[in-house]
C-alpha cells in the first residue's frame, strides 16, 4: 500500500543522477525484468557495480518484491565502496527491510536516513507494526496533508481494518489527483475487504484497462472472482498472467493463490514451504487442516500466534471452540467466544458477513440461540450452499424449537461426510419426530451402521416420541434398548409407551365414526408381541387387558403371536 510513494522519492534520486540510463524507458514501461538484465549486463561489462547501477537494481527488485536482492544492492551502495551515496538511500533501504517485516532494522536504517516526511511516515508504520504506541503517536502528529502523507494514513486504517475510513480518505485524493490511478487499486482492495466484491471489481476495471498486466490488479480481479463466482473463474483470471516464475515471491503468491482457488488441492505439499514469506499461508493451511478434522495439527500450526487481524482472530476462535468441544475444555470455548466478540463488536467488522457470523458462533457457545437465529437470518440470503452455515442455522433453529424450518435447512445439507456424523443424525431425527413424522426418524436409525452412535438414537428416539405421543415408535425402540440394557427405567418407558399406544387405538375406536379395526390390527398385534418379551408380570396384565378389550370389540388376536425382533 505504500510503495507508490517510495517510487516517487526513489525515481527523484536518480534522475538528478548525471548519467543517462538506457533502462530507463523499461522502467518507464514497469518491465522491471527487462531493465533488470540490462543492469546485470552493464554491471558485466563494466567489470563491477557503479553506484547508479546499484541504486537502479535495488530499485527494481523491490517493485518486484525480491526484498532480498533490493536488500543487498542498497547494502553495497552504502558500503561506500562505489561513491559517496545520497543519504536517503537508508530510507529505501528502511523501506525494503519493512516489507521484510524487520522493523527493527528498519527504524534503524530510517533514523540513520535524512529527517523529511519520508523519513516520518516509514517510522509512523514501524512503530506500529512494533506496537510502540508512544511513539507511533509522536509519527502521526506529524502526518499532514501532503498527498503521500494522506496516502500513509489511508494505509495505516487499512492495516488496522477501519476500510471505510481508508475508502473516505482515497475518495478524497481521488477527486484531487485523477491522472493517479493507483488509488482505484487501493479503493478496490478497502471494498474487496468490506466484502463488496461487485464493486470492488468494477472500481478495478479503471485501472486494469490501461495497466492490464498489472500482477497486483490482476491478482485482486481473481480473488473477486472467487468470491462473486467460483475457483475455476479466479483461476483462470491468473493464469492470463502468464509465466512469473523469475519474480519469486509473485510465483509464490500465485502459487498460494491457486491452492485457495482449487479448495486446498496439493495445500499440505505447497502451503508448508510459502510460511515465512506469505503470512495468509499459515491460515490457509490452518483451514485445510481443519477441513480435513486434523485440528492438532491445525492448534500446533497456529501455537503462539497473537490475532492482529479479524481473520487471524476468526481462525484462532474456530480452532478454539473446536478443540475445546472434542477435549470438553471451558477454558478454549470460553477463548474462542471472546474472539469471536471481539470481531463481530468491532465498528469495522460489525456489518460485515464475517462480523455477524462471529456474533452468531458467540452467542451459539453461550447456548443464546434466539440471538443466534437473529443474526444468521440477516446473512442467510448471501451463504446459498454454504453446508457450514446450513447445519450451524438448522441446528440453532432446532434449539429455539423451530423445528419445521430447522428440518428444512438441515436436509439441504450436501457434505456426506457431515450427514453421517451423529450430531446431524440426532438433530434431523429429533426434527422428524417434533414435526410429526418418526418414521423417517426409525429410517434414519435404521441406516445408522456405528452400534454406539445406533443406540444413542434409539434412546433418542424412544423419549423424544414418547414426548411427541409417538407411542408405538417410542415402544419400538424401548423394545430394542431394553434387549441391550435391562435397565428398569427402560422397561418403565417400554411398558408406557404400549399402554400410550393402545390407549391411541381406544380413543380412535370411541370418537372416530370411521374407524376400522383392520387398519389397527397389525400395531395391536405388534404392541403385544414387544410386551410379551419382557418376563414381567406386569407385562402379562397388559396384555390380557388387551386382548379382553379386542375380544369384547370383536376382534380377535392370536394368543401365540411370535416375537417381534
């Protein structure tokens, strides 16, 4: 965000150079390629590095991101070994060494550099980025309304996720300064962040139609593109760039780039290599651990981070609360809520997607579903397909006791392994039985293949039909977990559950002036056979109750019924 400003400052030096450089159209034509191997080859033919030469290398390797190279060029330049250097080479090596994320070196260097504004604003983001706020708030009083100066401050509430005070800012330089289309790539990267990816893109088009093969114009098209579209769409946008494999740290990116794009395709083999030189790698890998269940080596990759940004804290709360869930940990839940408060409260993060799901998962740990269902309605029109957000709103809208619209949300669920998982077999059972239909929850049983996850679904379907006045259901599977445990308690549900059922059929019988034993003849029959596999006397009392009051109405069942399995 900073280095138009650097160019300027740095293309001021050298064209007060009293030789002429015939890199210079290149460099004019942002090939900084091309104008680097004609430095390398002067460098050749002259034998060694003339200062000029030095500065013009360092120069181009930072526009190319190869800090390393820039590093080391503005290193020889100020050993004094070719010439007296100007003294703002230690800003633009103060520069370079920020973009490493060596700041310490950088206010070093800075400090050793000349006092002007350029000198002020690499120290206004050092400090910053070092967290001494003392003296980050010495830099700032010193900010003014220089346009590189406006463009520092637009940067710095970039960095600190206040995207809509940096867009105000970039508006206003806009309006002065129309002939600087950079800005546009700026406004492009506040409203990407704001998760306007329409308008972001259209913003971008501005400058991508004179600079086309702009690499950080054509990249921020393709992560609009995954947003607004798919991976194959953002993919495709990145390989118009052709090869950039002699601008590593742009290959890298791409290569980043396109394991985000292809869902985490060959992420556990490229992702581990880009970790020191592309931050958002660690999260991404993060993500495809978590995606894959791995969440130790998800905790392990993350251990030590301090969030800074809303998706640093994100990634840190969902490894928290899952962790925590699977170890029964309060201590990582409690962590993991107030991360996500800590986003979804934040005035940049509040009214975003990500900031009102962040409320939601916080008020989904503190079991405040109501709250839960208020905020994921508000973003439910813009997660169409999201298997996430469909199970966490289907089970939340099942916990306030919605259950037809937790039935439908649940069942559009794609992902097959989270629809053989127990949560979601136990939650869309429980929708079947409270909606009226516990047949479909006896389906769901009975293609469960786990013996444990089985019968913990029976028990749940056992009480929650016994709840509903599903009587026969619930004596179904009281009959099958009493088969498993002798528990009394189980016999008294089975036992409730058969008279509950007959007692159906009675009342039927008394109000229903179509009512037809035929249809009721099988259930009677089944209600008695799962009483007489229970050797209790009260079983036998049932029974015979039963089939006194079928004989006085008529009909008749067989005494020798056999047992249902």
């Amino acid at each position: 965000m900073r280095h138009q400003r650097f160019n300027r400052l740095r293309a001021s030096t050298i064209n007060n150079s009293s030789k002429a450089l015939n890199e210079k159209d290149l460099i004019l034509k942002r090939d900084y390629v091309g104008a680097l191997v004609t430095l390398d080859f002067q460098s050749t033919s002259h034998g060694e590095n003339t200062l000029d030469n030095l500065l013009w290398v360092g120069y181009c390797s930072f526009h190319l991101r190869d800090y390393t190279r820039a590093r080391d060029a503005y290193i020889d330049a100020l050993s004094g070994n070719h010439g007296e250097p100007p003294k703002e080479v230690n800003l633009h090596l103060a520069s370079v060494y920020y973009y490493m994320r060596m700041y310490d070196e950088a206010i070093k260097m800075a400090m050793a550099g000349p006092e002007n504004l350029l000198q002020n604003r690499i120290l206004y983001h050092c400090f910053q980025r070092t967290e001494n706020d003392k003296k980050h708030m010495i830099h700032h009083e010193k900010i003014g309304n220089t346009h590189e100066d406006q463009l520092s401050l637009a940067a710095m509430q970039y960095n600190r996720g206040h995207y809509q005070e940096s867009i105000d800012i970039y508006k206003r330089l806009a309006i002065n300064n129309r002939d600087d289309l950079a800005i546009n790539v700026f406004l492009a990267m506040c409203y990407f962040k704001l998760d306007y990816y329409d308008v972001s893109l259209e913003i971008l088009n501005t400058y991508l139609e004179p600079f086309h093969d702009s690499f950080v114009a054509v990249n921020l098209k393709a992560c609009n593109l995954y947003r607004l579209y798919n991976g194959d769409a953002a993919a495709k946008e990145l390989k118009n760039l052709g090869t950039v494999d002699r601008i590593i740290s742009l290959s890298q990116l791409i290569q980043h780039n396109m394991v985000v794009f292809s869902n985490g395709e060959r992420a556990s083999q490229l992702l581990p290599s880009l970790l020191e030189d592309i931050p958002e790698a660690r999260l991404n890998l993060a993500i495809y651990y978590l995606r894959k269940a791995d969440v130790i080596e998800a905790e392990e990759l993350l251990k030590g981070m301090e969030p800074s940004t809303p998706q640093e804290y994100i990634l840190s709360a969902v490894v928290n609360a899952t962790s925590g869930q699977i170890k029964d940990n309060p201590t990582l839940i409690r962590s993991a809520q107030t991360s996500f408060q800590a986003v979804g409260a934040s005035p940049s993060e509040c009214d975003t997607i990500p900031g009102r799901q962040c409320m939601a998962s916080c008020f989904f740990l503190l079991k405040q579903f109501d709250d839960v269902n208020i905020y994921l309605s508000s973003v439910k029109s813009y997660m169409s397909g999201d298997d996430d957000f469909t199970w966490n709103y289907g089970i939340s809208l099942a916990s306030t006791g919605n259950f037809k619209a937790a039935e439908e949300m649940l069942k559009t669920i794609h992902n097959t392994s989270y629809k053989s998982e127990y949560c979601f077999l136990s939650w869309l059972a429980r929708c079947y039985v409270m909606n009226g239909t516990p047949e479909k929850a006896w389906e769901l049983y009975l293609g469960t293949k786990n013996v444990d996850e089985s019968y913990q679904l029976l028990d749940l379907i056992a009480n929650d039909c016994y709840q509903m006045g599903h009587f026969l259901h619930a004596a179904k599977a009281f009959n099958i977990l009493e088969k498993v445990d002798s528990d009394s308690d189980i016999w008294e549900g089975k036992r409730g559950a058969c008279i509950g059922a007959f007692q159906k059929i009675v009342v039927a019988k008394e109000w229903d002036n179509n009512f037809r034993f035929a249809s009721h003849e099988k259930d009677l029959k089944e209600i008695i056979s799962m009483l007489k596999s229970t050797d209790n006397p009260q079983s036998e009392f049932i029974v015979r109750s039963i089939w006194t009051w079928s004989k006085d109405n008529g009909l008749h069942i067989i005494s020798n019924t056999p047992t249902h399995q």
